[in-house]
C-alpha cells in the first residue's frame, strides 16, 4: 500500500513555493490552495477517529494502531494508507515522508510514542493528559522544547471563544473576587469503572489485538478485558482514573482564567482506591496561594458514582439547587458578588452568572474585548501554529504544567495522605509514598523518562 497521493495543484504549488518560502517543508506550501500537513496516526480507533475527521483534508500518510478491530472504521476511510502495529516502524519507514504526528491512545503510550515522534523532529497533537506521571509529563516537556517542535496538548476547550470570555469576565470583576471553583463530573460511569484488588489472572488475548504492544513499556501482565480495549483509564499503571481524564479539561479553564500556580496543599477524600485503581468517587482540595491579581484559592473536585447515584457538591454558593441537579459535568468559579458557572467539562459557551440580578447588572455595561479570538478550533490552530513556525495554544511546556496539578490530586488520592509539593526539588514534603509514585517502572527495551 502506499501513501495518500499527493495532487498536481499540491505538488506544483510545492516547487512555486520552494524559491518564496524555505523554511517550510514541501508538503506546507501551496499555491493557491490551503497548506496541508503530512500525517501520521498512532491510535485509529476511538479519539482517533475523531482526531482523523478534525483533520480531514491533510494528507493522511501512515496508520499505526495494535488493535485490527478497533481501528477498522477509521481504516476503512483510508484504504490505501500503509499500516502499522508497532509505531516505532512507522517513525522508520517514514522518517522523511511526514511532518505532524497525531497520537490517540492510552495514556501510558503517550511518552514513548510522543518522545520518539520528537526525536525524529516531527510535530505532535496529544491528546490529554500530557502523560499519567509528573516525571513523563516533564520530559516531554523537555523534549519539545530541546527540538523546537510545534506540540500541542489536545485539550479542546482551550481553542473556544467562551475561555477567552471566562478570563474577560473574571478579570472584569463579573462574580467579584474569585475564592473557590468546585468542580464535578459524572465520569468515571458505573459501566466503565473497574475496581481490582489484585492483577487479574487473564487469559490470551484476541487475535485482532497485539497485546505486548498494548502494554508498551508498562510491566508485563496477561491480558484481561477489563484493560482494553476500552477500560483500561482506571488503572494506575494505563491511566488514573477520571480525575486525570476530566480534571484536565476543568484545569485547563482555570489555569486560563486565573493564572493558577503550585498548589501549597492537596488533600483528598472519598472512596479509597486500591493499589491498582482509583476509586469510583472522590472528593480532592487543592489550596493556592494568592497572586498579583487574585487571593488565596480553593479548587474542589466532586465526583464519580456511589452505589449508583452521581456524587455531587451538596450546595455551590449563589447556584440554585435546581441548576446544580440537572448539571452533570459543571465548573463554578464562586466570588465575593456571585458565581460564574459553565455546565461543561469545558469553556464551551459563555458563563451564567449568579444571582441573575448580578447578571443583568453585568451585562448591561459589559467588558470590552481584550483576548484575540481563536481561528478554526484546537486542531486549526496546531496547524496554523506548524506552518507559521510558532507556539500553538497548549504546547506541552503549557500541558506539562496543567497534568502535574491535576496528577498532584491523584497522588494525595492514592497515598491518601496530603501532598506538600516542590517543584524544583520534585520532593512531596512528608510523603514519600507519593514521591515513589511520580514515575513508572519501564520495561527494558522501552523509553523511559529520565
């Protein structure tokens, strides 16, 4: 099989542009037409179909996915288009023929996949978290900066008009001064969630699924279908539950909107996990210090399932109660005049503010813009970010940041004891139970952080 051709119009416009613009690859210039990037895809069933129809019109260059089954559709929309179990033959046999790799998988993969597409100089969309340890999370963060790649975290929100109000809003006194956000999300659902005391026995795994690749560089283990294909995010060893999952997406909004920085204390309550899940519900508090512009601030998290029923806050000050039954996924930035409220797991519309009187008042005489809009989405602007050579909205210096905040909340989860974190030291203050949780055990033959 070979690649996705490549048009006349494409290819002609290729050399015009070679004299105009040299910095660019081949594939990135065109005359007359839009630039199109040259892909590959690790991870085609699941998000990666949908990453695959969010970048539709770039040329699609090689598949590399190890379950036959699950990657089928998003094959069958491509039939010409070489596949890949193992990624890393990808990265060798077309070494020179792409310029962006787009990964959709399990969070475990993240660091060797996204660490050998950087090293091969290629440009990464990730879908979140960054990675499910601090010490991962770091080194690509490191990685990307050393090669100077355009990478992006694929946090949706964060290329949504509504974000950029957020801040407006906040920074224009909507809700006054912000003192606490509570959180709460409906995943992880009681028909995805496993609990495990122990590492299941398992049994061969399905012929369509190459199982060692599944595993990575995570330790070995027989394969049981409560890993994969699809519940493997609660498992400390694949993922960290929903709490790394939607946590993301809700600290994504806040470190936007309200500049966050390290959190002095993080506590957790709840369910307690076992040594190989999280639990199906969980209460963590994370309390920052306060800033240039804002005070002291509480963030809750409220979520997952108890016997059935959604776990939710009790009462969000100035929400009414009806609002908070009928949300199941919603972030409330509470002030000293009101409350912001977005019944999303991410800034997807405007807020509402509360009491409504606040709001009519607000809005009577409302901010001017100050942020420039985003153009075509997360996906659009990682490709206007590769062509024109700069920084795109979430890059994983920004990511990295964003996943060890809400990672802090896991490890006070896991150890449940507080975290006291130090981030130029990577030392949890009176903790060392979590300290041995901030990187995983790497198989031998496997990338590791370091």
């Amino acid at each position: 099989m070979s690649p996705t051709p490549i048009t006349r119009r494409h290819a002609l416009g290729a050399l015009v542009g070679a004299s105009i613009f040299p910095l660019l690859r081949p594939s990135l210039r065109a005359a007359n037409a839009e630039p199109r990037l040259r892909l590959a895809f690790f991870g085609v069933g699941g998000r990666g179909r949908s990453n695959l129809q969010n970048l539709h019109g770039h040329e699609v260059v090689a598949f590399a996915d190890v379950d036959d089954e699950r990657a089928a559709e998003g094959y069958s929309l491509h039939p010409g288009v070489p596949r890949y179990r193992d990624f890393r033959r990808l990265l060798d046999r077309h070494a020179t023929g792409i310029d962006g790799v787009v990964i959709s998988t399990p969070d475990h993969l993240h660091l060797p996949m996204a660490l050998a597409a950087i090293q091969a100089g290629k440009h990464v969309y990730l879908e979140k978290p960054l990675a499910p340890t601090i010490v991962e999370c770091r080194a690509l963060a490191r990685a990307a900066q050393a090669a100077k790649v355009v990478t992006q975290l694929g946090v949706q929100g964060h290329g949504l008009e509504a974000l950029r109000v957020l801040r407006e809003w906040i920074d224009a006194d909507a809700a006054g001064r912000i003192t606490e956000v509570v959180l709460w999300s409906d995943r992880m659902k009681p028909k995805e969630f496993v609990r495990a005391e122990t590492v299941p026995t398992g049994g061969p795994a399905p012929a369509s699924l190459d199982w060692d690749l599944w595993l990575g560089s995570r330790r070995a283990r027989p394969y049981d279908a409560r890993y994969a294909p699809s519940r493997w995010r609660n498992w400390y060893e694949f993922g960290a539950g929903a709490l790394t999952d939607i946590g993301v997406h809700m600290f994504d909004a806040l470190t936007f909107a309200l500049d966050l920085g390290v959190p002095e204390l993080v506590t957790a309550g709840g369910e307690p996990p076992t040594p190989h899940t999280a639990p199906a519900w969980t209460r963590v508090e994370w309390s920052f210090g306060g800033t240039a512009k804002h005070g002291p601030l509480k963030v809750t998290w409220i979520g997952g399932w108890r016997d059935g029923v959604m776990v939710k806050p009790d009462a969000v000050p100035q929400l009414p109660a009806e609002v908070l039954a009928r949300t199941d996924n919603g972030m409330a930035f509470v002030g000293t005049e009101g409350t912001l409220f977005i019944p999303d797991l991410r800034a997807s519309a405007r807020p509402r503010i509360y009491p409504e009187t606040r709001e009519r008042e607000f809005l009577a005489s409302p901010p001017a813009r100050t942020l420039p809009r985003p153009k075509g989405g997360h996906h659009q602007d990682w490709v206007d970010a590769v062509i024109a050579n700069r920084p795109a909205g979430a890059p994983f210096g920004y990511g990295a940041l964003l996943t060890e905040r809400v990672l802090l909340g896991s490890l006070a989860q896991r150890t449940g004891r507080a975290v006291r974190w130090q981030p130029e030291t990577m030392r949890c203050l009176d903790n060392p139970a979590a300290e041995a949780l901030l990187r995983p055990t790497v198989r031998p033959g496997w990338a590791g952080a370091e």
